[in-house]
C-alpha cells in the first residue's frame, strides 16, 4: 500500500456541498447548502457554558518561570474576567478609546481580552514586533494615533519601554504585571484584578449586541500603513459555528491545542483560541516560533502534551517533521490523539505533507486528516473550506454555511468576493478605505482570486489562484500569474525553498530571488546543520543546484509569462521589521521588490558582475 492510498484517521467533518447562482453581470455567487445555525449573542457565552459545564477544566495553561505549566481554569477565567471587566468599566474605556495590548499571548493577555469583549469594551492587540523589532516603533505609534487608547497592557514594562515612551501618550495609563516606568501612570495587573465587581458587569454584559465591536485587528500593512478592521462579536461568534457545522468532530472529543501562533493575527486571535473557547477545550500557550531557536520550546512542548489539533506553518512544520523523523517520544506524543493538522500561511510544498502521512502511518497506522481553506482578517477569518481529510495543493474548497461567495471577473482573473455575518462592517476611522472595499452589493472585495475547480459541478470547490495585486505586465503585455509560479518555484525546490520572489515587472523576461530554508544546509557536505543563510547562499553547492533548478524550471515554461530565465539566491533573510515577512513567516512579494530593488536590478544587468545572479543555459531555453 503506497501513502496516498492509506486510510485517514476518523474524523467527522461537515458536508461538502455548494451551489451557484449566475448572476446577470457574469458574476457568480456560491453558498454552502449546509444552512447556518443559530450561533451565541456574544463571544463569552460559550465560555460562560463550559465554565458550568465543566468548572475544573483547563482553559488557559502556560509555562512559569521555572518551566512547569499554570493552569487557567474555565470556573477561575469566568471569576478573574469580572473583576478584570469592572476595572475597564471603571476607567472609561470605549470604542473610542480601547484598550491596547502590546505584548506576547500569556495568560494575562487572555484574561483582559476577555473581560474586554465580556463588558462590551473593544481591545487591539498589537504584533509585539511592532515595538521589540521596530527602532522608530513606527507601527505603535500609527496605532495608537488611529484609536486612541484609554489603556495599553504589557506583561513586561522593561521589554516595551522603548516602544511606549515613543509611541504611547504620556497620558494613557499603563497596566503591567511585571515592573514599571518611572515618570508614567502605572497600575499593576494585579491591582486590576483586585477591583470589586458591581452590578454594572452584568448590564454591559447584557446590553452587548451582535454589532458591538469586539476588538480592532491590524492588517500587516505590507502595502500601507496597517488597516485597524473592526470585529463585530457577530463576526467572531458566527464564524465559530461556521466552523463547528464543517468539523463537527470539535463537540465530540474535547480539542487540545499546543499554539504557538499570535493573538494579533486573525489566524490565532479570532479562531484558534475561538475553536477553545467555543468547544471548551484547552490551549497550552507556546512561547516558540516557527524559527530554528524558537522550534526548540515548541518540540518541547510537544513531547509533553498530546494536542487533538495542529495549527502551523509550512516552516514550522518542515522543522517538527524532521525532528519527529529522530525523535520517537515526540513523534508518538504528536500523533497519540491528533485528529487535525491544519497547514496555514504559505503553500505547503508535497514533499512536506508526504513525509508527515510517512511518520503518522509508522505511528498510529493511519494519516492525520490535513485541511485546509481560505480567509482573511476582515472575514473572521473562516471564509472558504476544503474540509475534506486529503489536503490537495492550492484547492481552498466551498464557502462556509452562511458564507455567500461571488466570483467576480477582474481582468483576466476572478476575483472573490465575501458577504455574510462574518464580514467586517468596516476599517476604524478609515470612511474612505472602508468604501473602497465593499462593491454595490454588500459585498467584500478581498483582492484573492480563485477558480472552479470543475465548472459543472461547485461542490467541487475553488482552486487559489493567487493575489490581485501581486500579479504584473512583462513588456509585451503579458500578465503573469504570480502565485502560480510561486507555487511551481516552491514545489520544485522542495524541501529547501521557503518562498522565491518573482520579478520581471515591466522588462522582457521573469526572474526570481530565493529565500532559502536551513534545510538548504544538506545541500553540500561542506555545510554544517544551522549554517547561517548568507554561508549557504554562498556555498558552490548550493549554487550548483539552485542553478539546476533554474535551468528545470525554464525547461518547463511555456511562453515568456511562465518562463523564469534569471535568479539569485538571497543572502539575507526577510525582516519582519520592514514588512517584508508576516508573523506567519509568509512572504510579501511587493514590499520583497521595493526593499531589495537593488537586488533586482542586479538580476537585470546586461553583463551580471556578480556570481550571485544566475542565468538559464541557452539548452534549457526553448523558444
């Protein structure tokens, strides 16, 4: 029996069925045919129920100083969040003056944020590389202009001093659990949590509605400065039962999640700690990242706590891959109850997906259900589902219940377009940019594009077909497809690329810069494990085969808009600073070409002076 023929490990999943409606301007719209249940008023009601329920499980649970996990109970989250929600009450707090969080998922994080949302009172957490990375904090400070915070949160004064004296008024009051800033109005977390609960909790808590901002989250701002997108708690509320209606396996064992990912991001903030708390499940907090160093504390914690579900990106996953390939108390300890592996982020190359099937069979004798879909901040961010058990490259599959879907013509694309209780009402204090967005219809022009997968048959869902804007004209005219050849580059280079950025933007031919992975290291036996990029980039080796690569990938093309015929291999890696690289490790291509144009240029010289550029063999060249 070969991998792709072995049976998944059982997991109920909703039906997979959609229609499609002709619509007189050649658009199409696409619904499930699974209709959308009645979902809570607001997003602590749920929490409210496990708390009953089940008093003594484990909400929240989170490593202290000296590495052994504190555990957040659902009867003590319900208890601390009303002295916590008082205490915001009392300072006033207000869409108009939100509370902002600046610092890293803990379980302080989370308490403040649900007292915020249980009272009514909107918060926005903020990417701490916003204030760690950033020198200018230049992200902060844009923030904190746009909303007008009445409160800013931060675990550690010392860590965010910089950040807040330049970016922070001197006026705002600020709540830390650990330390101070001398010359500033400070409140320790501790003090809030002391406050008495009055009856005021209750009335803000009754009086919240489905369009009471929940909380403000940021764009990356890879193109612009970010956008604050307002999440209604309908938003966040309905799309927690869209997402129980296509996995209903989420009520029948309770889920389990070692999370790594931030709360600032959509991804983490709106659904994974939304799939928890809707559910009454558990999340152990991860402290690591998807980085090399920062995989170490979460193949730690993955020893240690058997999870029902994985979220994670491609990154994270080439690295626990290969650790589970030498490690049989990891492996087994990852596999034991999981039930989901949901890649997100970036395309997750074959190869990676093949090797996970390998080391699940070995383990428990079947594959782990991989799922995947598409969505946005300003979708909540469940949109479109492929929630069937085999993950299938670049198929994003059919709307959520209660999801409509059009398919707009846009050029020679389609672009996909969203309207439901799910979608943002909006951009905070941005009229303009907000009108902008929404077409005569109500509806949410996302800037993705898609196509049917089988034009008879809409049940069969969507296939991504890349980003709008990122897409550009060759000299001649001709578009091209820049997703789709990120995809080819990636799956080609396999498991060594991380992502390639595709240039050629007015000029006669296409080029590419490659990010490389550390895996790239195995590349040549000169190279030790943990090389650093710039070593790798380098090494004859490595240039040999990113050289062979090239000359494979302009075989394969099929005319000047698919045919890459020049490449380097970057040196350096992209910075989260400069917009180049989101927290999820996703590439943005059209900030890549601004911050490196020099390097673009240099792939476009006449006469390369430097052996880092690259070009096809005139064999490989076809014409």
């Amino acid at each position: 029996m070969t991998t792709d023929n072995a049976a998944f490990r059982a997991l109920s999943l909703g039906p997979h069925d959609a229609s499609l409606e002709q619509c007189p301007d050649g658009s199409m719209i696409m619904r499930s045919t699974d209709p959308l249940q009645d979902y809570p008023r607001c997003y602590t009601e749920p929490l409210l129920h496990w708390a009953a329920e089940r008093p003594d499980a484990t909400l929240l649970a989170q490593r202290d100083k000296q590495g052994q996990w504190r555990h957040l109970t659902y009867k003590d989250a319900v208890k601390r969040m009303q002295h916590l929600g008082q205490a915001l009450i009392n300072r006033g707090l207000s869409a108009e003056r939100p509370l902002m969080i600046l610092s890293e998922n803990s379980i302080e994080h989370g308490l403040l944020a649900l007292a915020a949302q249980h009272v009514g009172i909107p918060f926005a957490p903020i990417s701490p590389a916003y204030s760690l990375l950033s020198k200018s904090a230049e992200r902060v400070r844009h923030a904190a202009d746009l909303l007008t915070p009445g409160a800013v949160f931060a675990y550690d004064a010392a860590r965010y001093e910089h950040a807040i004296k330049i970016a922070i008024p001197e006026d705002v009051e600020l709540i830390f659990v650990e330390g101070s800033i001398e010359g500033r109005k400070c409140t320790p977390f501790s003090a809030l949590e002391a406050t008495d609960v009055t009856d005021q909790v209750d009335a803000a808590h009754q009086a919240i509605t489905g369009d009471t901002i929940a909380k403000f989250l940021f764009t990356s701002g890879s193109t612009k400065l970010p956008k604050a997108v307002i999440n209604t708690q309908r938003m966040v509320t309905s799309n927690q039962q869209m997402l129980l209606q296509c996995y209903p396996f989420l009520r029948e064992e309770v889920p389990v999640l070692v999370d790594w990912m931030p709360w600032h991001h959509t991804a983490a903030g709106n659904n994974n700690i939304g799939v928890v708390i809707y559910n009454g499940g558990t999340m152990y907090i991860d402290e690591g990242k998807p980085t090399p160093d920062g995989m170490v504390e979460t193949l730690r914690n993955l020893r240690e706590v058997p999870s029902t579900m994985y979220y994670s990106v491609p990154k994270g996953l080439e690295v626990l891959a290969h650790e589970m390939k030498r490690d049989p108390v990891l492996r087994e300890c990852f596999f034991r109850k999981m039930r989901l592996i949901f890649p997100c982020g970036a395309a997750l190359p074959a190869p990676l997906k093949k090797t996970i099937d390998e080391l699940a069979i070995q383990t428990v004798g079947a594959r782990i259900p991989m799922t995947t879909g598409l969505g946005m901040t300003e979708s909540a961010p469940f949109a479109i589902s492929a929630h069937v058990p085999n993950w299938q490259a670049g198929v994003i599959g059919i709307p959520a219940p209660g999801c409509d879907v059009k398919l707009t013509p846009c050029g020679d694309k389609t672009e996909v377009r969203y309207r439901g209780p799910n979608i943002t009402p909006g951009y905070w204090r941005q009229p303009d940019l907000t009108a902008e967005s929404f077409d005569d219809e109500g509806f949410f022009c996302s800037g993705d594009a898609a196509i049917m997968i089988d034009d008879s048959n809409p049940s069969a869902g969507l296939r991504f077909n890349g980003r709008i804007a990122e897409d550009f004209k060759l000299i001649s005219g001709t578009w091209v497809n820049v997703g789709a050849m990120r995809s080819q580059i990636i799956a080609a280079g396999a498991p060594y690329i991380h992502d390639a950025v595709i240039t050629g933007h007015d000029r006669d031919e296409l080029g590419m810069m490659i990010l490389l992975l550390p895996t790239a290291s195995a590349l040549s036996p000169n190279l030790a494990e943990g090389a650093p990029l710039a070593e790798i980039a380098d090494n004859p080796d490595v240039k040999a085969w990113a050289q062979h690569l090239l000359n494979q990938l302009a075989a394969q093309g099929t005319g000047s808009s698919n045919r890459v015929v020049r490449a380097l291999l970057l040196r350096d890696p992209a910075l989260m600073e400069l917009g180049e690289m989101t927290d999820k490790g996703s590439i943005n291509q059209r900030t890549m070409l601004k911050t490196r144009a020099a390097l673009v240029e240099k792939l476009y010289a006449t006469q390369p002076d430097d052996d880092q550029v690259m070009l096809a063999q005139p064999h490989s060249v076809t014409a």
